[in-house]
C-alpha cells in the first residue's frame, strides 16, 4: 500500500513539509519497484531514498539548532538510531537477502510517526525562529542606518 499524503503530516514549515512529501514519494516508489519485483529497482530507489533523508536530516539539524531547539541532542539522536537501523538493512540488502517487505514496513511506521510528534515538537520553535529572522531582515532595511546611508 502506497503512503497517501494527508495534512495531518504538515508541521507547518513549508520547506520541511515539501521534504517529507518528497521521502514518502520516494516510499512509493519503492513499494512500486517491490511489485513490480525489480531488484535493481529496489536498489535504486533505495539508494536516492537514503541518501535524500541523510540530508533532509542534517538541514532539519540545523534549523534546530539555529532556532536553539532544546531537545536538539535528542532528536539527533532518533535520527542517529534510525539512520544505523537503515544500514543494517543496506547491508542485509546488498548482501542479496530480500529485505524490502521488512524495510517498507519499518520506513512506513517510522516516518509517519517521526513527521507526527518528534518533527512536530520542534516546528513551532523553528517556525518562531524564521519569522523572526525574517522580520529582522525588514527592520534592518528601513532602519534609521539604511535611511540615512542607504
Ligand atoms: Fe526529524
């Protein structure tokens, strides 16, 4: 069964919102690949999968860490854990065990529920965070400085 994308996944942050419709587009595609009984397929898409949420996390990491996220160590560390759960299945992978009923179950569960409560709990500080950079950005350009030396 293919991941429909409902607004319940939205954490409110379009960035990170058009990322995560991105990795559950990259799921489907590997469900398709597992019907369609390709291997090689299979192989493809989950190289690009992995490597696209291995960066998608270190930019969620950085906009925690700008914004001074409080539980910033924490949610590395679910990444952290979850990134060496994905490995070992690369490895049994490519090893030639069929692991992708396995791994689409576990991807499926797991990243529903990360997007739900763990990147949840962040977006309010990360979105408070851009708001104000951006509101910074505003007032220096019609600053008294800019005004005056502009
Ligand atoms: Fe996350």
């Amino acid at each position: 069964m293919t991941i429909k994308w409902i607004s319940e996944l939205e954490i409110g942050i379009p960035v990170i919102d058009s990322q995560h419709k991105r990795i559950v587009e990259y799921i489907n595609q590997l469900e398709h690949a597992r019907q369609a009984r390709s291997a090689q397929e299979v192989m493809d898409v989950l190289d690009e999968l992995v490597d696209y949420t291995l960066s998608h996390f270190a930019f969620e990491e950085s906009l925690m860490e700008e914004a001074g996220y409080p539980y910033l160590n924490a949610h590395k560390k679910v990444h952290q854990l979850f990134t060496r759960r994905v490995s070992g299945f690369m490895q049994r992978a490519k090893a030639g065990e069929d692991v992708t009923n396995e791994l689409l179950h576990v991807l499926k569960a797991w990243l529903i529920n990360h997007i739900k409560h763990d990147d949840r709990d962040y977006s309010e500080a990360v979105r408070i965070n851009m708001e104000m950079t951006t509101g910074k950005v505003k007032a220096r350009k019609g600053s008294w400085f800019s005004r005056l030396f502009g």
